[in-house]
C-alpha cells in the first residue's frame, strides 16, 4: 500500500502476499540487464533482524556487489503496505553500480504484518488492498486510510526500524549476513524510500513533524532521495518542516503522481522548494504515476524514463557518498539544460 496514492500496492507485493520468503539466505541476484553497473551482485534474500526493546523482527533484504570490498550504504524505506520485495530492479541496479542496498519490512506490510499494528486500521488496509482490484476503494475507505496514514505509529516505528538497521550495520550480533557486513562502509550512507518511505526519509533528513514523534532519528546519513514523498499539511507536516533539510537531497515525482486526499505532483515536490538550497534537486518523470518509478530496465514502456531517472539517482549517490565532483557537476550541467517538456526534467537550487 503506497502513502498517498489509491492504487496502494505494487503488484509485485501482491502476488508475493500468498507465500513469504521461507528462510534467509544468500544467492545471487538476477542482473540488471541494459543498467548493469560493473559490478556482479549478490543478494541476502531475508534476514531476521531481532530489535529486543520492541520484541520485533524487522525482515530485510540486501542486495551488494560480490566481490569482496567496502561499499556505500543505502537504505531503501519501501511504500505503506510494502515489503522487502518492493523497488528490487532499483536496487539491485544501484548494487551493480557498488553499492550494498539494504530493504527492510516495516509495521505496515501487509506481507510480513506486525501484530502491534491497530486491529481497525489493519482492516482498512485491507479494504482498501480489497478495493483495488474492483477498481478502487470507495470514498468512506479512502478517507479512513488517509486516516491511517496519519496515525504516528506507524512512522515511530519506521523510524525505530531504520536505527536498529544501522545499529545492525555495526553489531554482528543483530542478524545481518556475514558478507553485507564485510561489504557495508558505514561512514558513507544515505537513504532513500517510496511514498510512506518517501515520508520516512524525510524526517530522517530533518523534516519536523509537529507534533513529534518519540523516536530518535536515525543519523549518520550523507544524503536523501525521496521518491512520492509529501508536501505540507498533512502527516504533521507543515510548511517549516522541510527548513532541517539541510544536507544533499533529491525529490522526485511523475506528473500523474497524484495523492490519496488529492494532491497534485507539486505538492510532492513542496519539500524541495521549502527546504534551504544548496545541493537539492528535484526529479518530475513524464507520465509516472504512483507505482512507476522500479521499472524493470529494458522495459517497453517505462524502461528509458526509469533509466534516465535511475541515472541521475546514481550521479546524486556518487557525488553524495563517494564525493565525487564529476558527478555533482554533471547533474548541475543537466539540470541547467533540463526543461519541463523533457521525459525527465531536473532541477536544482
């Protein structure tokens, strides 16, 4: 179930919703095809990490180069409903490229669910999942799952799950395979996540809620991409929320990205124009709508824009967590030539 948007799941996590992963292990992962990065990737298809304060298994899943090195890190917050399945091509694309991709289940997937989640709001995740094979949820079930969304739960504890991930990143104790903690440089990382993800990496960048909420954000992150995220007035955020987003961010939406209280795709990219400049950029895909931005590459029909946007993520992670001044300067190149009628238009302030 994505944050803002009717159609809520990705049919990938549909169809994975009859049958979780049945153990963790290690094999390597399909190639990324006509993106492939110089690296071979190999993937850690679920490992339970076990957060004792919470009694919670947080189920994740890697993606990293195999030969043996230290990468940057990435931790990838999938959509609301979502799981460790959701965004896979994006992920194993940016491994190929050498990077350790780390994507953890949060509360509300409706794959691996947590029994804390409220017995109410459960069943109006599932009205709506029901909902959209007949077309869509009704307005009563849409308007209770905005609702939903704006429950604090469900944030503290994707914030939670993401501080014990990086806790995990240093203890080997905690549950990750052996071979994504030889490969993780913990001094360089940066998150990135899908609409409830989008949302997740914004607070995790500085966006203020208000009010609150109790957990510790998580900190140690050198850059952000925020893919659907959110706009003020909703999911206690306003308009000087995004003034803590100070270090390097990209937000990205498509010009069909619309939300499920109505928002327009400007309203996604309300963090970018509110947030102070200086190394911010903003990413609009023509015709994506909400579930849009993993497409498979080579695909027919999304396949070049996705490139495209997957490019320029992947300049942002290499002039962000590897400081490299090419490619900080090719995404200002690009953005100066950019226009609004490109299949990809960038911007930058």
């Amino acid at each position: 179930m994505a944050s803002a948007d009717a159609a809520v799941l990705a049919r990938r996590d549909l169809l994975a919703l009859a049958a979780a992963l049945p153990f963790a292990g290690r094999a390597f992962a399909d190639a990324p095809g006509l993106e492939a990065g110089p690296f071979e990737i190999a993937a850690a298809e679920r490992m339970n990490l076990i957060d004792p304060d919470r009694a919670r298994t947080i189920a994740t899943r890697a993606f990293y180069p195999a030969k043996p090195g230290r990468y940057p890190v990435i931790v990838f917050s999938h959509g609301f409903g979502g799981s460790l399945n959701t965004f896979n091509n994006t992920g194993k694309v940016w491994a190929s490229h050498g990077y350790v991709v780390l994507h953890p289940s949060h509360s509300d997937s409706m794959l691996l669910p947590d029994p804390k989640v409220p017995g109410a709001e459960a069943e109006v995740m599932r009205r709506v999942l029901a909902g959209r094979g007949a077309g869509g949820a009704d307005r009563e079930t849409m308007a209770a799952f905005v609702k939903v969304l704006d429950d604090p739960f469900f944030i503290d504890s994707r914030l939670r799950d993401v501080g014990f991930l990086l806790h995990a990143l240093k203890d080997p104790k905690a549950g990750l395979d052996p071979a994504v903690l030889a490969r993780a440089d913990t001094a360089r990382m940066g998150m990135s996540g899908h609409s409830f993800g989008g949302y997740t990496t914004l607070v995790a960048a500085g966006s203020a809620l208000s009010p609150p909420v109790p957990a510790p954000i998580p900190s140690g992150f050198s850059g952000f991409i925020c893919m659907s995220g959110q706009g003020p007035g909703r999911m206690a955020l306003n308009e000087p929320s995004f003034k803590g987003i100070v270090k390097p961010f990209m937000a990205t939406t498509g010009t069909r990205d619309f939300g499920a209280a109505g928002e327009t795709p400007p309203w996604r990219l309300r963090c970018f124009d509110l947030c102070p400049p200086g190394r911010k950029y903003a990413v609009v895909v023509q015709g994506f709508r909400h579930m849009d931005f993993d497409p498979p590459p080579g695909d027919a029909e999304m396949g070049a824009r996705g490139a495209a946007l997957r490019k320029l993520h992947l300049q942002f992670w290499e002039s962000t967590l590897r400081s490299d001044k090419g490619a900080e300067a090719a995404l200002a190149s690009e953005a100066q030539s950019s226009k609004e009628t490109d299949p990809v238009w960038l911007r930058t302030r």
